[in-house]
C-alpha cells in the first residue's frame, strides 16, 4: 500500500509540474511580469503559506533557523536548490518554452551520475554508460532537430537549461539530510521562502516599480494556480522518495515531460519538429535506461552528519 502511494505521489507530483510549464510560458508571452517578479510572487507566496500551514499545526518552524548549522543549510538549499532550479528553469522557458525547459531538467540524472563518479573516483557501470550517451544523442536531436551544421535554440536557452540541470542535480542530493531531520514540508516551505526573499532583495526597484502588473485579474488567477501546482509537486516529488525507490522516481517522473508536451500541444497550439520529437522520446528512454543501469551497483553511503542538539525554540 505505501509503495502504491507513492507511486501516485510521483506521478501526480510530476504532470502537476510537466503541466505548469506551459502556464508560466503563458504568464512571461502573454504579459510585462518579469522571470524575477513571477518567481518572488510564487516563492514567497508559497513558502510562507506552507510554513504557516505548519505553524497552525503545532509544528516549532523556528528551530532550525536559529543554529547556525541548519541555518546555513537551509539557505544553501533556498538559494541554490529550490531557487537555482526555479530560476533557471522559468529563464529556459522564457528563451525557448516549455518542453525544452521540463526536457532539459529530465536529463539531471547525467549530472548526478557524473558528479558521483568524480567524487567517488570511480568509472560508472556500463548501464549507466549507455544510459548517458542515449540521453545526450536524445537532447542532440531537441537541440538540432536533426541538423548538423545548426542548432535550432538560442544559446542563453542552451546555456539556461544546463544550469537548470545541475540546480536540479544539488536540489535533489543536498537537502537529504536537512530533511532527515527536518522533515519535507518543513525545508521546502523555508526553501521557498529563502529563495523568494533572496530574489527580491536583488530586484527590489523594478519589483516595486511594476507592482500595478499585479492589477490584471486573469494574470494573478494563472499565477496563484501556478503557485499551488508548484508548491504540490515540490512536496509530492520528494516525500514519493520515502515510500519508493529513487529507480522507480526517475523512471515514473517521465510523466513530467510528457504531460507539458501535452499541454503545449494542446492549449499552446505549439509543435516540434520530427527530429526533435524522435530525440525528446530518445531522452526519455535514455534516462529510463540509466535509472535501471544504476539500479544494479551499490552506492557507498557516507555517514550521517552529526547532528546538533537544539533547544525547543518556538517562533
């Protein structure tokens, strides 16, 4: 029964996130709002309110940000995990769209594979291998559409969706341990929050110069429905990892891109070129591939952080 839950939970979790893609490349095509200024709403909306939510249920959300050590992991996690993601995944839509962008994330687990074999000096499996070369022969056709003397995305869309690769590559190794201790909720509602506050701090003027954007009801409707497909994702993705496997997780978070294909196609009227569908398909087999080819070798786990004592703060 909890593995059945938390495989609805990754697959919920991840058409939620596939489906808000195109709703954000809506927002950034279809008004003046900002990537900053739709990232402060959200993060900032939805941090607080998930913290307060916890709050309201008797949970202390003060604790960790009153040691030092969890405070600093927090803020690593909120600035360059919840919203180096975000970030770089909102500025890959708003130089290419939507698929390109959930696409581009998809292939983090090349990333992962990459940067555990360096760190652990060792060569990766051969499932691995060839999950890797099929994965980047997939996004070599997105990227070419099957051309070799072109490349059919702009280079800050390029270079945006590599840096949403590797936020998502520390998103998802970083916080285990904040969340070991801290629980899911709990560090991804001070995640968003961080990042949001973080985010406005840097853009202060032109926030505040654009506040009358905010007027336009059908634009604050999106946004707020973003905010909470987001915020659901977030939390269903990583507490699916507490009932299945990461294997399982890789392999059903497929869904994501799926469902923004689906949903560009459809309510954008967008489409891809035939090569470029043959190498989103081929991505998609390649990360499969690579989650099962990993499955086989055991990872050296490192020991667990020592962990603080704290005193029972209240906020």
């Amino acid at each position: 029964m909890m593995r059945l839950k938390g495989i609805m939970m990754i697959i919920v979790g991840s058409m939620l996130w596939g489906a808000t893609g195109p709703m954000m490349e809506w927002i950034l095509h279809n008004s003046d709002i900002s990537v900053s200024m739709l990232l402060i709403l959200r993060l900032m909306i939805a941090g607080a309110a998930l913290l307060f939510l916890l709050k309201a249920k008797g949970v202390q959300v003060g604790r960790p940000m009153r040691q030092k050590l969890w405070l600093r992991k927090m803020v690593m996690f909120g600035v360059f995990g919840m919203l180096g993601v975000q970030f770089g995944f909102v500025q890959t839509i708003a130089h290419s769209d939507a698929v390109v962008a959930t696409l581009f994330q998809f292939v983090a687990p090349v990333y992962i594979i990459i940067l555990l074999s360096a760190a652990q000096r060792s060569f990766p499996p051969a499932g691995q291998v060839i999950g890797m070369v099929v994965a980047l022969f997939g996004l070599y056709l997105l990227l070419t559409n099957g051309s070799f003397s072109s490349i059919t995305l702009n280079t800050e869309a390029i270079i945006w969706g590599v840096v949403v690769g590797f936020a998502f590559t520390f998103y998802t190794l970083y916080p285990v341990v904040l969340m070991a201790e801290w629980g899911v909720l709990l560090v991804v509602g001070w995640g968003m929050f961080i990042g949001g506050v973080v985010l406005f701090i840097i853009n202060l003027p032109s926030f505040l110069m654009n506040l009358s954007l905010l007027l336009d009801g059908p634009m604050m409707g999106m946004l707020l429905l973003v905010t909470i497909m987001g915020t659901l994702a977030f939390i269903l993705f990583l507490q699916s990892m507490t009932f299945i496997t990461p294997v399982e997780t890789s392999v059903l978070s497929c869904f994501e891109p799926l469902t923004a294909m689906v949903v560009s196609v459809l309510w954008l009227g967008q489409m891809m070129g035939g090569w470029q569908i043959s190498g989103a398909i081929i991505m998609l087999l390649g990360v499969v591939w690579l989650s099962i080819g990993g499955d086989s070798k055991k990872k050296t786990v490192p020991p667990p952080e020592p962990v603080v004592p704290y005193e029972p703060y209240d906020m």
